[in-house]
C-alpha cells in the first residue's frame, strides 16, 4: 500500500479530522494515547492536541510527524534534521558507519532512518555470517539421542516402532536472537510497502534464515543480554528492541496496525544539555565534575532531583544547580513552583546559583536573590536566574559549540 505524504505537525499543535486524517486514524491514536496513560496528547473535538512528545507515528499508510517546537516561520526540514541529531547527540540513534551517515543525509523521515539502518546492520551480520547456538528440541527423531520422552513416544509412535521421540540438543541458527530480529523485520516488512525501502527489506528476508515464531514482550527484551560471542549483534538488537516495544498491531477496533517512536522533549533537551556541558568541561575543565539527575531525600520515599548539579572536584563545593525547562515561559517570568524547587535545590546543595535554563535567545536576566520570610532583605549566598540559550547556529542546524553557549549563558564563570 502506498503511503500518503506525511502530515508535519509541531509539538503542541492541533490535528483534526481531514481527507487524509481520517476518523479510523484519530481512533486509532485515541487508543495508543489510552494505553499509553494519556501522556501523548489530549482529545479535542473531531482530533488531538500533542502533548510535548516528539517523534513519527504511522498508522497504516499514514505518516505523522510530530516535530519541536519552532518559530511559526520555520521549516519543517530544519527541525526534523535537529530532532535527528538531538537523538544522535543523545545516543537515542547510534550512527557508527559511513553507511549509517548516508542514510541520516537523505530526506528519510525517522522511522525510515531507523528501518534503513536496521536491515543495513543485518545485512552485515549476514554477511559476516550468523551464529549458531545450541537449543533443546522434542520432536521425532529416526534414531536415539538425547532424552527419551516416553509419553509422547507412546502417544505419537505406538504404529511407527522406527522413531523415538526425544529431546536432545540442535546447533543451528534457529534461536532467540535471531526469532527476535526476525520478529522485527516481518514489521518492517508491514511498515515498508511502498516505499524504496521494500526491496531491501524483501532481499534480506530472503537473506536471513529461517526460525520459529517467537512472542516477544517486554520482559522478554529487558531480561535478553548478549554475550561476547554475540556483543556485535548489539545495535541491530538495540534497533529492534525499539520497533518490537513501540508496535502496535490491531490497537483500534478497525485493526488498523500502529508503529509510534515518540520521545519526550523535556527528557531530550535534558540530556542534550547535560551531554553539551560534559563537552565543554571535559579538557579545559578538569577541576569541575558534572551529575545529572542527583538526588538527595525530602521527605520519607521522596526525593529532590535537580537536572544537572556543577560542583568542584576538589572540594566537593558545589557551584551551581540547573533545571532545564524545554517549555518558555509566559509573561517573561518563571512560575512560582518552578522557583520553590530551585530554592529548595539551592538549600539542600548548598548551592549559591541556581538556573532555570531555557531554549531561545539569550536575554539579559541577572541573578537575583532568594529573600527570607520577612520579605524585606535579600537571602545571603541563594541566588537564581533564568537563562536561555540558542542551540542553533546561522545555518538553523545544531550548533557543535552548544556548551560553550550555555557556560556563558549560566554565568558561572568556568571560561
């Protein structure tokens, strides 16, 4: 089945029901959200209003883009190349080969960028030539080996004397690794009609051998650990980790067959900050260390957790703490929650900077001192602010120099 063109929505946007998002689709992802704790987006009349989730959902032969929130100018090219490298930045999408690199280059949307990486991986593997392990089986057998089972001997070879039913020891390619990648690309396969991508999909089924069907859950992914005879197979196991946990088949009443790879930009703009700061500090630096998400107790099983905590490596003086915010604020101004927990952060750190860290232009907000319960005079040794910082360069792509940007954005005075 063909695809239609994909639809291109920013996050916090609206979509209702059109020629193209039909009814089925707006059901569809109603129950995706439904299983999903309502945490995607929120329902509307005739649509969905996103949530501050990112990423590609298709469903059937519909493509949504659901891309960062941008200027009302901007293109939506720019921010799904961004949305790409964030991922890459942030170790969500590995590109380790030149292979790899080509792929992220073309104008791929991000379901196919990980499908085309995917069965380029596998088509290594095969290349190299795939393992076999040992595995139990019980089947018929025309002579003795391994263990006799004697209730199914009896059941199923009472006429032919000849046979034995056993269990005993197969070496073959027929195991759960490959059951799971193989689980992965029949997916792929679904998703991939249609597009330029169904060729290569087609030629390395045709590649890979054949296994037993395997049901995958969760459990089953989180307990699955490679060894070291099996350490290479550790990206395309990754990979389809991540399109076996976000595949949904049959998710509404019209069966309509889902896969949804959203991310939550709050946690994206975190880790990005956090991996930039490391960056910046990483040779000229060595005297500052940085956590990310420290915790201390509150108050019984809670537990304060600032984003990012800056400190000395030689005293263990901790020199400021920063909480990203991916969401502006409005009017100019942080919430008033927002600064309770910086002020709670700053106490139990001791910490005598705090920073709201945001997206955007740098603007020229100071820092300005915690006051008491009376009111009237300054907190000594607490101070915040609110810093932004433009992760963009000229070009409107991501700039490699980001932590350079936020050291002087969060005037710490490590330069």
């Amino acid at each position: 089945m063909k695809k239609s063109e994909p639809i291109h929505v920013f996050e916090h946007g609206c979509l209702t029901i059109n020629e193209v998002f039909e009814k089925r689709h707006l059901n569809a992802l109603l129950k995706l959200n439904e299983l999903n704790n309502f945490k995607y987006f929120d329902s509307i009349p005739n649509g969905i209003k996103f949530n501050h989730y990112v990423g590609i959902i298709q469903v059937e032969n519909l493509v949504i883009e659901i891309l960062p929130k941008a200027d009302k100018d901007a293109k939506d090219d720019k921010w799904r190349d961004n949305l790409v490298e964030m991922l890459q930045v942030c170790r969500r999408l590995k590109v380790s080969t030149y292979g790899d690199a080509d792929v992220v280059k073309h104008n791929y949307n991000l379901l196919e960028i990980y499908f085309s990486i995917f069965l380029n991986e596998l088509s290594g593997l095969i290349k190299l030539g795939l393992i076999k392990q040992y595995r139990i089986e019980s089947s018929n057998v025309n002579s003795l080996k391994g263990k006799l089972i004697f209730s199914m001997n009896t059941k199923e070879n009472l006429v032919h004397k000849e046979r034995f039913y056993t269990e005993h020891q197969v070496y073959d390619k027929d195991h759960t690794l490959h059951q799971i990648l193989n689980e992965a690309l029949i997916i792929l396969d679904q998703f991939t009609k249609g597009t330029h991508l169904y060729d290569h999909c087609k030629r390395v089924q045709f590649d890979f051998p054949e296994v037993g069907k395997l049901r995958v859950t969760k459990k089953l992914l989180d307990c699955f650990q490679l060894s070291r005879k099996t350490h290479y197979y550790a990206k395309a196991f990754e990979i389809a980790r991540i399109i076996l946990l976000n595949y949904h088949p049959g998710i509404s009443a019209g069966k309509e067959k889902m896969l949804a790879l959203l991310f939550d930009m709050n946690k994206l703009w975190e880790e990005f900050i956090l991996i930039k700061l490391r960056e910046a500090l990483k040779d000229s630096h060595s005297d500052y260390e940085i956590e990310g998400q420290a915790q201390k107790p509150f108050w019984r099983s809670n537990s304060l957790k600032p984003d990012i905590v800056i400190k000395k490596r030689t005293t263990n003086e901790t020199i400021v703490v920063i909480d990203t915010k991916w969401k502006q604020p409005g009017n100019s101004s942080a919430s008033s929650q927002d600064l309770r927990q910086m002020y709670a952060y700053s106490r139990y750190w001791n910490a005598p900077k705090a920073v709201l860290l945001y997206p955007g232009k740098p603007l020229n907000y100071g820092f300005d001192r915690f006051k008491p319960e009376d009111g009237e005079s300054p907190e000594p040794g607490f101070s915040c602010k609110m810093a932004f910082v433009d992760v963009l360069n000229i070009d409107g792509k991501l700039d490699r120099e980001s932590g350079k940007k936020i050291l002087k954005a969060i005037e710490i005075a490590l330069l």
